[in-house]
C-alpha cells in the first residue's frame, strides 16, 4: 500500500518534471522566435525608414532642380529684358533730334530733343526717364523734365557717363548694375548709356552721350512675383535676383532691397540648388545672357522652406 503511494508520487513528479522541461523548452523557442522576429522587424523598419528618408530626398532633389529651372527662367526674362534695353539706347542715341541738340547751340534745339524723349517714354512706359548730356557731363535735355529738374545738372562723375565716353563705336553700350538715384528722386533703376556722336555715324566724333533710365522696382518685382508657383508653395518660397556681389536686387517679399547681400553658395556652378542648415532648399542659376548681352553676373534664387 504504501510502496503504490511512493510510486505514485514518483511518478507525477517525474511527469512534472517532463511539463516543466516542455514548458522551458517551449518558452526558450518562444523566445527565440521573438527574438528573431525583432529583428527581422527592425531590419524592416530600418529599411522602410530607409526607404522613407531616400523618397522625401529625391522628392526634395526634384524640387530643388525644379526651383533651380524657375530660377533660370527668371534670371532669363531680365536678360531679355536688359538686351531690349541695350538696343533702345544704341537706337535712340542715333536720333536726330539728340545727336542735333549737342550740334547746334539755339535752345530750340534742345527743347525739341526734349519733346522728342518724351514721345519715346509716352510709348516706352518702362523708363523712369531719359536724358542727354554734353560732352562736358551738363545735361542738356530730358524727358520727363516736368517731373525730374535735372537740365543744368552736371553728371561727369557718375561711372554711366565716364563709361559711355569711352565707347569705341556706336555698336558699344553700358549697362550699370541697379541703384537708387538722387537724380531721380531715388528711384530704384537699371542705367544704361552709350555715346552720341557726329551725324549719329557709328564711327563718329563723340558729343556726349545719352542714358535711359529703367524703371527697375515694378518691372523686376512683376518677374520675381510672377513665378509658377502653387499656393502653398508661395507660403514658404521667396524669389529673388541678386547681383554679381550677391546684393539682393528684387525680392518676391519686397524685403532687403539694394541693402541686403544674401550668402548664395554655388561651389563654381552655374545653376543648381543645395540645402542650407535650417532644412531651407536654396536653388539657383546664374545669368545666361541673351544675344550680344553676355550678362552682369547676376543670379536668379528661389529659397523654399520645407513643408
């Protein structure tokens, strides 16, 4: 009787011991499957969050080069726009009525060339104003003289005038880089000027020379603003064209005009985008020039903030 009970107790005990071994066995593979699916999970989330990080930065690659070909565009249309204007002065220093006001010494003369100017900013609304000086820097005549009283004035020591002096030839022009000018009540322009010469010959003596005015601030800010850019997009987006000195010249904000130098990187390329430390994707192009315009060196840039 009692040895039945000493084998029954033997028994259930090695049949415990056999459940517990079961039971080890089955929570050490239990913990190795867990194991091995951690890591089969975190190799797959490391190569989702791979696969996330490598999407957004093709689909900020994409639209770095995407603002980097609007940023041509814009720099494109103010050279097209500054080729017109280096056209406008050749012709119209070729004028009679400019050419004859540094001939002839009656006052009839230079009241005519006067009137004459004025016609031509009647039809070209993109200049501020347009002026004739002898070859001693004394303005002689001008457009828009009821607005601006700049007969009498001597220009002589303005880099335009000096420049315009030594051109070789009526074929020749100079285009300045924008500036506010007292002359003009401060105006924001872009100067362009070229030689007047006898009979208005290409090879003829120098008289003086002639400067037009280019309304600079509404013309550029209708480029800068005019960019195909979404709503959203314009939240986070300023367009802007700088100068050769990286001063900022037009700003789609309105912000920094001719005061503000913005530090553009291009590591010697011509176009391209880069991002800068605050996540801000920086694209850019410098000026391709237009025809005989080979450009000033200026540059087209779109700063877009990430989303």
């Amino acid at each position: 009787m009692h040895s039945s009970k000493r084998l029954g107790r033997v028994t259930r005990a090695k049949g415990f011991a056999v459940f517990a071994n079961q039971v080890k066995h089955v929570s050490r593979r239990i913990s190795e499957i867990t194991t091995d699916l951690n890591k089969d999970l975190a190799g797959s989330l490391t190569t989702l969050t791979q696969l996330g990080d490598s999407m957004i930065e093709r689909l900020r690659s994409h639209d770095g080069q995407r603002c980097a070909d609007l940023a041509l565009s814009v720099i494109d249309v103010i050279d097209r726009n500054v080729y017109e204007r280096s056209c406008d002065v050749r012709w119209w220093a070729t004028d009679s009525a400019v050419v004859e006001c540094l001939t002839r010494s009656e006052p009839s003369s230079a009241k005519h060339a006067s009137e004459r100017l004025s016609v031509i900013l009647d039809s070209y609304t993109v200049y501020r104003d347009i002026s004739v000086a002898d070859g001693r820097g004394f303005v002689v005549a001008n457009g828009r003289h009821g607005l601006y009283a700049v007969r009498g004035q001597n220009v002589a020591g303005t880099e335009w005038f000096k420049a315009a002096m030594k051109t070789r030839s009526g074929a020749e022009y100079v285009a300045s880089d924008v500036e506010s000018l007292a002359l003009l009540q401060h105006a924001q322009v872009a100067t362009y000027s070229t030689a007047i010469r006898e009979n208005g010959h290409s090879d003829g003596r120098v008289l003086g020379a002639l400067v037009i005015f280019f309304d600079w601030a509404p013309q550029a800010g209708a480029v800068v603003n005019g960019v195909r850019l979404s709503e959203d997009e314009w939240v986070r987006t300023r367009c802007m064209i700088v100068d050769s000195a990286f001063r900022v010249i037009a700003a789609s904000d309105g912000q920094g005009l001719l005061t503000e130098r913005f530090r553009l990187h291009t590591y010697g390329r011509p176009a391209g985008f880069y991002r800068a430390t605050d996540g801000t994707v920086v694209s850019f192009a410098a000026t391709p020039g237009y025809e005989a315009y080979r450009g000033l060196g200026w540059f087209g840039v779109i700063c877009q903030k990430p989303v």
